[in-house]
C-alpha cells in the first residue's frame, strides 16, 4: 500500500476507538484512498457527525 499505510491496521484501530480517538484517527492519518476513507466513515456513528465536521474544519 502507498506510503506504509496498513489500512486493514488503521479500520481495526479505528472499529474498537472510542469517538474521540475516532475522530483523531479519521482527521490524522494520511495516505489513505477516498475510498479508504469513506469506509471508515461508514463505521463512524451518524449521531456524531456534527462532531467529525467540526474537528475537521
């Protein structure tokens, strides 16, 4: 994978995270793919998004 990234690593951290280690996995990795993002965005709780929006402006 580009980068060094581990991207299975990075969803498995990512499913047992907290919301706020979410959010900071979510808004500080890099060299992930547009798709590798919105997948973890998918396991993200919808009832938080306003949270994600906010850490991520």
């Amino acid at each position: 994978m580009q980068n060094g990234v581990n991207f299975e690593d990075i969803k498995r951290r990512f499913q047992s995270a907290d919301l706020n280690e979410k959010i900071e996995i979510y808004t500080t990795t890099q060299g992930l793919s547009v798709e590798q993002f919105k997948e973890l965005l998918r396991m993200f709780p919808i009832q938080h998004l306003d949270k994600l929006e906010r850490a991520m402006s």
